[in-house]
C-alpha cells in the first residue's frame, strides 16, 4: 500500500446500538510524531479555565473561581529570575525550577488565604497580599513572583470580579486541588492543521488532564506522559511499563517498555543502567534499599498496593525529581514526593562519584539512551494498554502486565486517573492504532460522549474490547491503544472528522480538547 485511505462507517454494536466508526490505512514511512508549540498563552487560559469551571459548576459549586498560571515553555532556574530568595519547600524539597517554584508559591497563597486580586476607579486590575508579618520569607516569595506574573501576563482569573464592584477579592477558603490549574505544554491540534497542510494528524499520547493529575508542583494541565523518541531522539522516558509504538526506520512494532529499558546519562557521562553489574546499577521502586533506586508512582501496584506518593524516608540519601529531560528539585532524607510525570533518582551518600550530585543540581540537565543497542528507534510513542498481539486480544494481559491503576476514593491514582483496565465495558470515544501483515498501520477512530449528554446524532463509542475486534477483524496483528474520550481527534485534509466527545455539560455541543503530541502522516 503506498497511499492513504480514509473511510467512515456506523458500525451496529451487539446490544443494537451503533458507532461511527473512522478507519485510516497509512503506509509504514509516512507516520511521524511530534510535540504541539502552543501559540497563545491567553487562548490556552481561557478555555482550560472554563472546562475546569465546568467541572466545578458539575460538583455542586454554585460560583467558582478558577485560578490558572501559564508556564514557561523553556523553563529556567529559579535562583535565576529570583536571586536572593530561599527555595526551599515546607517539606524540606529544594526547588530548582522556576516554574515549580511558582506553582508552590501560588498554592501556599492560595491555601493560607493569603492571595488577593483589587480593582481599581480607572478599570485595573492589581495582584495582591495580606500574609502575617512572621512569614516574611513567604511575603519576598510571594512578591517576586506575582510582580513577574503580572509584567509576563500569565496569571488568570475565570471568571473575573465584576466590573465597578471596587472590593477586593480574598481567596479565603479556595479549593486549590480542584480550582488551581498551572497550564503546561499543550495547544489545540486544530492550530497545527491551519499552519500545516497535512492529509492525516491525530491524538496520541496520555497526558495530565484531570486534577488528581496535578497534585505536583512540577505538573501542569498537558504535560504529556509516556516514552517519546523523534529524530532518534529520546524526549521523554517510559515512566510507567506500557505498551509503546516503535519504529526503526524500517518496521513498526508494539511492545511494553518501563525505565528498565532506559539508560540516565547524567552531567559528566555517568551513566545508570538496570541491566549493568557494579556501581552504574539502578533499581526500579526497590522494596528494600539500594545504593540507587527510581520511583514512580507505580512502585507498589506489583504487591497489590496503591500507588507510591512518596519515597521511603532515609537519611543517608540525596534525591531528585526528575521531569522529562530535567531536574527539577532534590531533597535529602527521603520522602520526595513523586509527581504523576516524572520519577525520582534516590542515590545513597558516596553511590556516585564525588562532586557528581552537586553536578546534576548545577546543570539540571540529563539524558535517555535504550539500555539494549538493538533498540535504537527512529520514532516512538507510548500510551497503551496493547490490545492485539500476533492477531489475539491481549487485554487480560494488560490488567497485569501494564502499570495502570484508577483513583479510587480518596487515593489518587496513577496517571491517566480514570482508566481502570478492568472496566474494559465501558464505552467511550476511542484512538488506536494496528500494524496490518504487510507492515503498513491501520488508524481507528471511534466516536462516542458521555452519555448524559448524548443526543440522537451522536456515536455511541466502543469498549476497549469493541475496538480491539474491530482492529482484528480488519486484520491488524498488533494494536495499541492512544488516548481517547474527549482527546480522540481526527484531522483529514484539514477538517475535523466525526465529534470530539468532550461536552463539558452541555448537550448537543462538543469542544475541541488541547493536546500535547500528534500523530502526523505526511
């Protein structure tokens, strides 16, 4: 197959109801992925306030506020924009990053009630606070940063203070878990199409969406999850073991990668590896310790435990957070809180050579290779879970084999929150993507919303088994599921096909839903 081939169709389900159903043929070497370049701070802040004041408005409150912060695209040192300032946390973690310094600031305003926004006579608009006089330390902190929010634009309020009302609005009490959002790297994929002109982009990987995702001042609404590779280039590591999309500049093939396959490069070519002998060893969420150990916040899913949000506490190690290609804190004595889209490097005092761990605090900077030579890729995506291997459902596999695990009460889950692969039955709109016999791919887009807000032209979506026939059936042997619901997009010859399913309350209407990475065929 050398040309692209799109079709639709409405497929009947088993219980009568129907599907529309979107099918892509894609030849192998024409099938790239890449980051989205978010164009307007202001276009991201608004319509990410509004899907969370949505949400809000859905849990009961009458008149939220949603506070949302944009941040920096190239984040910088904190010590840099804000020399003179500490920047240690209550807990003792010491921020490096400036954008993770801003969104503890914030949340520490907002939590204390400290935070305050004033109107003026002549119509403006003056960032504001009111924190006690033994907290001078918090005051410097809390200055620094809403002076440079303000200059920089990228402070929000939604909806704002009516106009004329002239009294000040004091963020006392503010729910900051589920009303404070920091927006990271994300854009509508409908702004890449009108600057591109390309024949087939889709939705890929799993990203920070709900607030469950965000309890980390190192995490943003968008940032994306998961192993990226372009250009032969390793942007993101697989922080959890799920199945990825992988091609070597030759053939395509799905397989299950975790950061045991990963090799850190750290500042002076150290290099950790989990498959090496000796001093370069690194273990992944050890049960017992070790000179040096990753944590995700999968740590404990294979003793049937909940997710991992701290590391153990020990007062012989020095720890760092580290968020794609970046450190972005360290803390000694443990109980590093883990983010949702990073993992932790714990190292024992004297496990690296000398001066190596005030290295990585000066440069904060590290790198990927595969830990096996043989698995060097040209282009790769993770989201999962698998859902065909050799023509066969794989999705009991997955339930063991994959680190996914929902929230569940009042424990967080691990990112994405609300997929629970043992809740298979559950239709909603769908993106995956198959490998055919002769190697070429077979994109599947299936339409569906919540079913609250459904109306008589909508699709009804597909469980994750129904995707998975419909990929066999069409005679795929290898299948991974993408990110789905209200991220399934699909742009042919620059139109949007089918409805995306995100409604956010509304029935009848449907939104577009900011992404981080595509799938692009030229």
């Amino acid at each position: 197959m050398g040309e692209i081939s799109y079709q639709i169709e409405w497929r009947q389900l088993a219980d009568g109801l129907s599907s529309a159903v979107h099918r892509v043929e894609i030849p192998a070497g024409r099938l790239r992925f890449e980051d989205l370049h978010p164009i307007s701070s202001y276009i991201r802040q608004q319509d990410i306030a509004r899907m969370h004041y949505a949400r809000a408005r859905a849990r009961g409150e009458d008149s939220p506020h949603i506070l949302t912060w944009t941040a920096m695209q190239t984040d910088r040192r904190a010590e840099q924009m804000f020399p003179g300032l500490s920047f240690e946390t209550d807990d003792g973690e010491r921020l490096i990053s400036a954008n993770s310094f801003i969104t503890c600031v914030l949340r520490k305003l907002l939590k204390e009630g400290w935070l305050q926004l004033h109107e003026y006579i002549s119509d403006t608009y003056e960032w504001q606070v009111d924190i006690p006089r033994a907290q001078r330390d918090w005051r410097a902190r809390a200055e620094a940063i809403l002076r440079w929010l303000e200059e920089s634009i990228q402070l929000d309020l939604y909806p704002n203070i009516e106009r004329g009302s002239y009294q000040p609005r004091i963020f006392r009490p503010f729910d900051v878990r589920h009303n404070f959002v920091r927006i990271g790297r994300c854009d509508f994929i409908r702004h890449f199409v009108q600057n591109h002109e390309r024949p087939v982009v889709f939705n890929t990987s799993h990203f920070l969406h709900e607030h469950d995702d965000l309890i980390s001042h190192h995490s943003g609404y968008g940032d994306a999850i998961g192993l990226m590779v372009a250009e032969n280039t390793i942007l993101r590591p697989p922080i959890y073991r799920r199945g990825a999309l992988l091609y070597d500049g030759s053939s395509w093939r799905i397989d299950r990668f975790s950061m045991e396959d990963i090799q850190l490069i750290l500042p002076g070519d150290i290099r950790l590896n989990a498959t090496l002998a000796g001093e370069s060893r690194f273990h992944l969420n050890p049960a017992e310790p070790c000179d040096i150990a990753l944590y995700t916040r999968a740590g404990s899913l294979d003793l049937d435990g909940g997710p991992l949000d701290r590391t153990p506490i020990a007062p012989d190690r020095i720890e760092f957070v580290l968020v794609n290609r970046q450190a972005l804190s360290w803390k000694r004595g443990g109980a590093l809180r883990i983010p949702q889209n990073g993992f932790v490097l714990s190292l024992r005092d004297g496990a690296l050579p000398a001066g190596a761990a005030e290295s990585l605090i000066e440069d904060s900077w590290v790198e990927y290779e595969f830990a096996d030579e043989s698995s060097r890729l040209e282009s790769a995506i993770q989201a999962g879970p698998i859902l065909l291997r050799d023509g066969e459902s794989a999705l009991a596999q997955a339930t063991t084999e994959e680190e996914f695990w929902s929230s569940r009460g009042d424990t967080i889950g691990v990112s994405p929150v609300h997929i629970d692969l043992k809740g298979f039955e559950q239709r909603k709109a769908r993106t995956a993507i198959g490998i055919m016999p002769d190697g070429d791919l077979l994109l599947v887009v299936v339409d569906g919303c919540n079913p609250s807000f459904r109306t008589e032209r909508d699709s009804h979506g597909a469980t994750l088994e129904e995707v998975t026939e419909i990929l066999r059936e069409a005679g795929a042997v290898d299948a991974l599921n993408l990110s789905g619901e209200g991220s399934s997009h699909l742009f042919i010859a620059g139109g949007l096909a089918g409805l995306p399913s995100d409604r956010r309350g509304q029935r009848g209407v449907f939104y577009e839903r900011m992404l981080p990475s595509i799938g692009i065929v030229d």
